[in-house]
C-alpha cells in the first residue's frame, strides 16, 4: 500500500507515497534531514486521528 523511497548516497528513507494498489493518495517526507533554516519556516497542523479526525487548528 506505500512505496518508500531512500536516498542512493546514505541509504536513508527520504520520503513514501502511495503505492500501486493504495486507496488514499498520501505523501510524507522524511525532514529529519532539513536544514534548521527549512524546519523554522514551515507550518504545523494539528490533527486529531483519535476521535473526530479534524484539524484542530
């Protein structure tokens, strides 16, 4: 249902998508490996995948 995909140089998994036979079409990417200056900018949602499966933002 997801396909990774790594890095050729470190080996490390840079991001996933879905896969062939998916039935969501969701991307994460790995920023572990951002520079510091890419995390400061970004934007954090908060959902809730508990209970009401809404943006809590």
């Amino acid at each position: 249902m997801i396909d990774f995909h790594a890095c050729k140089t470190c080996g490390c998994i840079t991001h996933w998508g879905p896969g062939k036979n998916a039935d969501q079409e969701r991307f994460a990417v790995n920023l572990r490996m951002a520079p510091l200056e890419v995390m400061n900018a970004l934007t954090a949602r908060h959902f809730d995948g508990a209970d009401s499966f809404e943006f809590l933002d």
